[in-house]
C-alpha cells in the first residue's frame, strides 16, 4: 500500500520527490502584487511526483498543462511558490549557492529547442566541456569530447562547428552529450522529438533508450504525444491545467484509462492502420487558459461524464487501482465505459448538421 | 545561414539543411570572416566607407610621413596664401601650412574619437550589464545615473566637464566618453534583459553555472555585435564633438590642430581667404560620411535584423 | 472515396521546376514535378524538412519568396487555366476565388489590427468586380457570419467584432478556414494547418475539414510531414522526398504496402508502444544537397536496397503494386536492378 502517488511499493527514497509543488506568475510587476487581488497564472497546482532511480516517468499533457513549469521549477530554474522539492534524498527547495550547484551536476536537462539551448557563440567542443568548468571535474574524470560525441553518435569534425551550423537532429544530440558529461542520475528531456522529422526522431529515442540501459540513468519525459512515452516510459503522469489528472504505470494508462481527458488523449493518438475516415473528434471544445481555469474540475466543461459535483468541488488522486491514481469524481463510471459516449464524439460544431 | 526560402511548416529550408555535412563552406571560421568583408565591399556604400575610413586611418598613422610641413610651422611671410604649388591648400593666419594641419588632425580626429568611444562602450556595457543582469536595486541605481546624465544636453555637460577638468586631450577624451556612454549603457540593457530570457541561458543555469561566468561568456559575446555597429556610427559624431569642443576653444590647445581648431581660427580670417574653413569642413564632412557609410554597412552585413531602408545601397 | 471521379482533374502540375537565388548560386528545388489533384478528394502531399512539399504549395499561387521562381511546368486548374503562365493580375484573381491557401500559424494569418469581421468582408470585397456599396458590405458581413457558423464556432455574431488576439488558437484556426471558403474556391490547398495545434484540437480541425469537403465536394491539396495525419483525412496521398514524389497512390494501399524503401521507412519510423523494448527503426544518412549535380536515385545512398545502378542512373516512375506511381529501380522490372539480391525485411 503506497502513501503518495506513484511510488512504488518496495524502494528505497526516491531520487525526485516533489510534493505539492506549485508555481504561480502573479500578472503585473512588484507594485501590482500589492495593490489587487492577486491575478495571474497558476501555472503548476499542487503537483506530487516521485522518479525512483533508473525509472523513466512521461509527462503527457497540452499546452497549458503546466509541464514544462512543472520541469523547470523541480530543477529550481523556476520558483516555485509552494510546495517542496527532494533530490537524492535533500530538500532543495530553497537551497543555493554551491549545494545547488552540487545538485545541479546530477539532475540536468534538455531542452526542448535544441538550437536556443546552446549558446551560439561557442562551438560544439566547449558546450560539451563546460560543465567540467563549472564543476571543477578533474581531467581524469572527465570524458573526452571525442568520448561524448561517439556516445550520442555524432561524428567528430562537429567538434568545431557553431550551434546554427548544425541540423536540427545534431543540436539535439549535442544538447544530450552535454547533458551526459557528468554522468548525472537523472536526464529532464522537454519534447525531445518536437520539430524533428520522423527518421530523426525514431533516433533520439534509440539513444535515449540504449543510454538508458547503459547507464541507468532515470528520465522524466516531458511530450505532448503519447505514443512517444509509450515506447519510453515506465510509468506516465497526464496533466492539465496546472494539476495531475491520472497516473500510474505505463501499462494500466494505456489499457485502462480511468480520466475522461485521459481517454481522449489516447483517442487522439493517431491510428495508422485503420481509416478513420468516420471519426469524429475524440473531444469537444478548446483548452481554457490557464489564467482563467473552470472552478472545481478544471475539464468539468468538456467532460461528458460531468455531473454538479464537478463543477464546484476539485477532485483529488485517489488510488483507484493498484498503483494507479486518478483524480476524477467518476472514475467508476468512467471505468465501466467501454469507449467513448457520444457526448464526446462530434467536435463542438454546429457545423452545416445544426 | 543562406536560406533557400521558408516553408510553411514555419522552419526555414536553410541550405544548410541541405548542403552534406562535409562542406566546407560552412565549416571554416576564416571563410566567415572572409565573407564579411567581402560582402562588405559588395554594397557601393560599403566599398566607399571601406575606403574613406582606410585611407583616413592611414593618413592618421602616416601623418609625419605625408605631411610636408610639421603642424606647427610658422611661415610668417606667407599668410593666407591660397592653394600654390608650396602649400596645396593653402595657409592659415600664421602661415601654417593647411594640408599638414589637416593631416595631423586627422590623427587627432581618429585618436580622440576612438577612443573616447570605445571608453564609452566598455563602461556603457559594464554598467548596462550589471543593472540588466543583476536587476533589482543595482538597475534601479544604473538606469538613474544614466537618465540624469542624459538629461543635460551634451554641449553643457561638456563645457561643465571640461571646465572643472581643464581643456587637455586627455580630458577631452573623457569628457566625449561621458556623454556618449549613456547611450551604451542603455543600449546593453535592453540587449541583456532580451538574451538572459534565451534558452541557452537557462540550460546553462541549469548545468549550474555562476552569474560571472554566465555574463563573461554567454551574454557579452552575445550583444557585442550591436554595440560594434553602434561604435561604428557614433564615431563620426565624436568627430564632429571633438571639432565643436576645439573650436569653442576647449579642445587641444594650440599648436595642436584639431580640424575643430583650424575652423576656429579660419573663421575670424573667412573673407580674406576662406581656405581653411573650406577644407577643414571638407575633411570632417568626408570623414563623417565615410564613417557612417561603413557602419551602415557593417550593420547589414552583421545583423541584417536591423537592416533598414538604407540609401546608399544600389 | 466518395467524390472522386476518374478523369475529373481539379489541378494538374506538370513538370514544375522551381528555383531559389542564394547567395549568387541557383537551388533548383524542384527539378519537375507531377502531381495530379482530382476534384472532391484530399490529397495530401507528406514529406520531411527538405523535401520541397511547402515550396510546391506556395508555387501554384505563386507565392514563393523574393528570391524563388517557378522556371519551368505548366499549372492547370480545371483542366483550362494554366497558371503558371498567368500575368500577376490575372493570378491575383485566382488566388482566394479558385484556390484558397491556409497556412500553419492562425496568428500571423490574420492581422491584429482589424477585426475578424472587417477582414473577412475585405476579402470579399477585393474579388467585387464592381464598386463596392454599403449594401454589398452588409451582405458580405452576413455572409461571414454564416461561414463563421459554419465552421463550428459558436456565437458568430460576437467573433466578428473581436480582434484575432482575443480568440483562442483554435477559434483562429477556424477563423482562418471561413476566411478560405468565403469565396468559395473549388481547390483549398493546406500547408500543415494542423502542425501548430494541441493534439486534441488537431483532432477537431481535421475532423472539420473532413466535413467540409464532404459538403461542399471541395478539393483538397493537404501538406503536411505527419503520416498519421495523412492516414485519417487523406483519400490519396504523394511521397516527397529531396524535391521528387517518389511513391503516390490511395492512402490504404501505400500505407498497407509501401512500394517506395523512402516510404516503406517512413511508416516503419513512428514510434508506438507496441515497439517497446525494441530498437526503433531509423534511416541513416541526411537529405541530399541540392546544390550539386544530383546523378541516379536521390534517396539511393540512405536506402537499404541500394545498388550500383540506384547510383548511377535516375529510376523511373512506374506503376508498381497497387500505387499509381513509384520512382524507383527495385520496382521497375525494365531496370538493370538485379532483383535476385533484395534482402528480407
């Protein structure tokens, strides 16, 4: 029997432990805070997460979902305004200075853009050694750039080349070489497929992997698409608007989702190998912003199962199976619906039909 | 990077994208130097700044060597000549020859200007990049210090500056620094506030870098290339300063001749023989347009984000 | 499907050649591409960056950058207008009345300054062929309205007085479709409408553009790099890759069996669940450069069939299984290919 979400039930601490984290962007400068209601964006709303070691965790969530927040801000290179965050067993919410620093060599990230992550100005060879020079790592500890470069598969004349003189799939790669050079234990990757063409992206997630087996490294997988975390992840969060909606292992997400945005989601997922010629749209509606979020259940509007409750009381994760947490006031409904109700099929239109 | 054209998948098809891997073209950082020159010289408005601004730095360093007089040289049995065969443009009440005067103010012209302006620049910058970066009360200090220096008119603080300070080249140089330097410092800020937001400055927080190290090496080498370009324009309005501040009688002392000094002292002889303010406005006119030509040109080859309408382009 | 008659061609290229100037140098991009567009279907043309798919969109309406042009190829609406060779007048005509274009970002489609309604009578307004009166005004804003509500969204009336920064995304991206048919062209062509969209909301606008076609036996040109997109809206589909249509034919059968290698990786490459634990399929190698003299197959050096004819000589395009078109050696059976040699998948 777990205590918290997503924690396995035999471990050891975990390696990020983040409880009831939350990020909040107050509109206006200094003054304004003062003045007003505090207006602005919740960006993150009292997220629990745990990544044990060596275990990849997926993300999932739209825009607006908070999951990139949710990444920065478990990194400390976002405030956070509530909440605590636990690395290797140390509280470093509000840690700085070296301590920080120390932490920093073992959780890194990888950014979503791979051109603007890396600074232009310098060349592949001294992005790759940087973090030894931030770190003061001993040359016999270190890898040579020759070393890192082979381990993302990278030919080594790249070693001279600046950032934009690099494809798009090779700043990737370099973005994880640098990622790679203090052997850190654990690997943040935002959208590590956004903007590649399919061949490249089918690449990286090769590497990914084999690195993973390589080196035990545990990953949190940030991506909008869920077939991506699919081929990846041990266990998947689904987030929207600021607050986790479902999570559980990797497994029970895809065979039984119990959150109606959830089901959606998968839905979504495009299907290859049968026409969806008659399909209609998986939900209706648009993602509402996240300044402005529906009270009680943030999906209540767009939610078939929706009944009052929804509408005036926030659901919380409650463990509905082994493992697998959601927060939903109708799970069991939901669970006992086979495939989607009509409800949700039909994009919002009153398109021509009326 | 050659763009081959946009697609509407929003990314640019860049030849780079294209070009294999092996090219060397992109590769050697010499041939992108290479290049810029030469796409420099391509424009008619480059290649003429090119050559205004090579030629008058040649004349500056050269000056004893070209000129046919020393700038001190007094003949008194030939004052105001106009241009002869033993003075080509003539001479000045003293009977100093004009030519050498110009040519030695060149060199004044060039030392005060440059300098004064790369002084404005690394201050401009220092002080732009510890408020933009550092923020808080350190930006609250450096954007007021700059808004009240720029609130005087140049030409009073200036003549207060140089008041207090005495008239000497030295002084001038710092006092034209002055002036100029708030334009920098602004300049920078805004650079700075735009590029801490970019993503490689995060990912390098991120890999625990210190703010030292961020700004040594991830933000200045990053906003420099405005700041060059800028240099590149304000130069000839040092020019122009250092003249006005000479002729008012602020700038070098005599014998020393400023372009500024040789105007002001042709003034009061302008009906006689109005050969010096002629040729001295000549040579601040050409070096002031020569100046911008090239810095225009700079700008487009650098950063053809600001390029602009420009008029001397073909 | 439903709507497409054999012989009844929307729009027909022809051998279209288009360049870009780079730098004193000439890309020749597309070096002559066919392409055939039937009336009623959706076709979508797929392709990765580099393949030219976005340059072909834009050349039909001629509206490549400064530095492009079409060099050679006709451009045949309807089986009567060539467009290729139609004064820039003439063109202007045709763009927004015969095809009408949507593009990827809804935002820099619309402009900020004027509200939803106000642009979408403009664009009436500028295929008037005469005088435009109050009165014609009036109908036009009705007539905006009705297509607004046509696309889906709801409360029209009040989306025509607002500015574009006040809808949503998605809303824009309607916005933008209504804005395309209000002339009612008989050809959209749509360079990635969907790419810049969440997941559930691609999901709606495909589903709409489906409707639309259906009800209205629009034509569809859809551009796009996401095969499984293609896979839910597409009646037939075209293969780019390096500036050529290597494989074209219905959707059910080119994704069924491929006949192209480039196409048969493609659909090999997309990651599923169902490959965990297993290595992904990738394809080794990088796009050619198009700068070059470009001799034999394009795709040869990154394909695992590829011998030594694939390199020397350019395939030609055959019929091959049940794709209509095919450019390559392994399935010609005229070609010098030795086919004894083919390894197993």
């Amino acid at each position: 029997m777990s205590e918290s979400p997503g924690t396995p039930a035999l471990h050891p601490a975990p390696l990020l432990q983040i409880q009831d984290l939350s990020v909040f962007f107050p509109d206006g400068g200094q003054v304004a805070q003062f003045v007003g209601p505090r207006r602005g964006v919740r960006a993150v709303d009292g997220v629990s997460l745990e990544v044990a070691e060596g275990e990849v965790v997926g993300i999932v969530g739209e825009s607006g979902s908070g999951k990139t927040t949710l990444a920065l801000a478990a990194l400390r290179l976002t405030r956070a305004t509530g909440g605590s965050i636990h690395f290797g067993g140390a509280d470093i919410t509000h840690l700085s200075g070296s301590g920080l620093r120390h932490a920093r060599r073992h959780a890194v990230m990888i950014f979503q853009d791979p051109h603007s992550s890396l600074s232009p100005r310098m060349k592949v060879s001294s992005l790759l050694m940087e973090p030894y020079h931030i770190h003061d790592v001993p040359r016999g500890e270190r890898y040579s750039v020759a070393e890192l470069l082979r381990m993302v598969e990278l030919p080594e004349r790249l070693a001279n080349r600046y950032p934009h003189e690099l494809s798009g799939g090779q700043a990737r790669r370099v973005g994880i070489a640098r990622a790679l050079a203090l052997r850190p234990r654990l690997i943040v990757a935002d959208e590590p497929t956004a903007g590649l063409d399919v061949s490249a992206a089918g690449a990286i997630l090769n590497l990914l992997q084999s690195l993973r087996e390589q080196y035990g490294t545990a990953y949190v997988i940030i991506t909008h698409a869920l077939n991506v975390v699919g081929y990846l992840a041990d266990r998947i969060a689904v987030m929207y608007l600021g607050r986790v909606v479902e999570q559980g292992p990797a497994e029970s997400i895809y065979d039984t989702p119990l959150h109606p945005y959830t089901r959606a989601l998968i839905a979504a997922i495009p299907d290859m190998d049968s026409r969806a010629a008659d399909a209609a749209a998986p939900v209706r509606g648009e993602i509402p912003s996240p300044r402005n979020p529906p009270p009680g259940c943030h999906f209540h509007p767009r939610c078939p199962f929706a009944v009052e409750q929804c509408r005036t009381v926030e659901p919380v994760l409650e463990e509905a199976r082994p493992a697998q947490w959601v927060a939903c006031h109708r799970w069991r409904e939901v669970a006992a619906t086979p495939q989607l109700p009509d409800a949700l099929r039909g994009a919002e239109t009153g398109a021509g039909s009326g | 990077m050659a763009l081959v054209g946009t697609g509407g998948s929003g990314d640019p098809i860049a030849v780079a994208d294209v070009v294999p891997i092996g090219s060397e073209v992109l590769q050697a950082r010499g041939a992108r130097a290479r290049g810029a020159v030469i796409s420099i010289l391509r424009t008619p408005g480059g290649a003429i700044g090119t050559v205004i601004v090579a030629g008058l730095v040649i004349i500056a360093i050269f000056a004893p060597v070209i000129a046919p007089y020393s700038f001190g040289q007094i003949d008194v049995n030939a004052p105001l000549q106009g241009p002869t065969l033993h003075h080509l443009l003539g001479t000045d009440q003293l009977g100093r020859d004009i030519l050498s005067r110009l040519i030695y103010g060149t060199r004044i012209a060039l030392e005060v200007a440059v300098t004064a302006v790369a002084v404005a620049l690394v201050a401009g910058l220092a002080l732009g990049l510890l408020g933009g970066y550092l923020g808080g009360l350190v930006d609250n200090v450096v954007v007021l210090l700059m808004d009240t220096f720029q609130s005087f008119p140049a030409i009073v603080l200036a003549l207060a500056l140089l008041t207090v300070l005495g008239p000497s080249l030295r002084n001038l140089i710092i006092v034209i620094a002055v002036t100029f330097s708030p334009n920098y410092a602004r300049t920078s800020r805004a650079l700075v506030l735009t590029v801490k937001q970019n993503q490689y400055v995060v990912a390098e927080r991120a890999l625990g870098a210190g703010r030292l190290r961020i700004m040594a090496r991830h933000i200045v080498p990053n906003i420099v290339a405005p700041l060059f370009i800028l240099m590149a324009m304000d130069i000839p309005s040092a020019i122009a300063a250092e003249a006005g501040l000479s002729f008012l009688g602020l700038g070098v002392p005599p014998p020393n001749s400023s372009w500024g000094s040789i105007l002001s002292d042709g003034f009061n002889s302008i009906y006689q023989a109005p050969w010096a303010v002629l040729f001295a406005s000549l040579a601040l006119g050409i070096a002031t347009v020569g100046f911008l030509m090239f810095g225009e040109a700079l700008r487009d080859v650098l950063d053809p984000r600001l390029r602009g309408v420009s008029r001397w382009r073909a | 499907m439903a709507g497409v008659t054999a012989g009844d061609v929307a729009l027909e290229i022809e051998d279209l050649a288009v360049e870009y100037q780079s730098r004193g140098s000439t890309v020749r991009v597309l070096p002559g591409v066919d392409l055939a567009v039937n009336r009623g279907e959706i076709l979508g043309l797929v392709g990765e960056s580099g393949s030219g798919k976005s340059t072909l969109a834009l050349a039909i309406l001629r509206l490549l950058p400064a530095n492009g042009r079409v060099a050679g190829g006709r451009i045949v609406l309807d089986g009567a207008t060539n467009l290729a060779s139609l004064s820039e007048e003439s063109l202007r005509r045709v763009r927004g009345r015969r095809i009408a274009m949507v593009f990827q970002d809804p935002l820099t489609s619309l402009n900020p300054v004027f509200r939803i309604g106000s642009q979408m009578v403009d664009v009436q307004a500028a295929h008037c062929d005469h005088r435009v009166r109050r009165r014609d005004r009036s109908e036009y804003l009705a007539r905006a309205v009705s297509l607004l509500r046509q696309v889906g969204l709801p409360d029209p009336e009040q989306i025509v007085r607002a500015y574009p920064h006040q809808l949503s995304g998605g809303m824009r991206q309607r916005v933008v479709i209504a804005m395309a048919l209000s002339l009612e062209p008989g050809l959209l062509i749509a360079d990635e409408p969907t790419s810049a969209l969440d997941v559930t909301l691609e999901a709606q606008i495909l589903a709409l553009l489906r409707e639309i076609q259906a009800d209205r036996d629009l034509s569809i040109l859809f551009v796009t790099h996401d095969l499984s997109v293609v896979a839910q809206i597409c009646h037939r589909v075209a293969v780019m890759y390096a500036g050529q249509i290597v494989e074209q034919g219905e959707v059910a059968d080119v994704f069924k069996s491929p006949q192209h290698p480039y196409t048969e990786a493609l659909l090999a490459t997309v990651p599923s669940r169902a490959q965990r634990g297993r290595a992904l399929a990738t394809v080794p190698g990088q796009v050619p450069s198009l700068l070059g003299e470009l001799t034999g197959c394009r795709f040869a050096s990154r394909c695992r069939y590829q011998q030594e004819i694939c390199h020397s000589e350019a395939p030609r395009v055959v019929n091959s299984g049940a794709s209509e078109a095919v450019r390559c050696h392994m399935r010609d059976p005229s070609s010098a290919f030795d086919h004894e040699l083919v390894p197993s998948p």
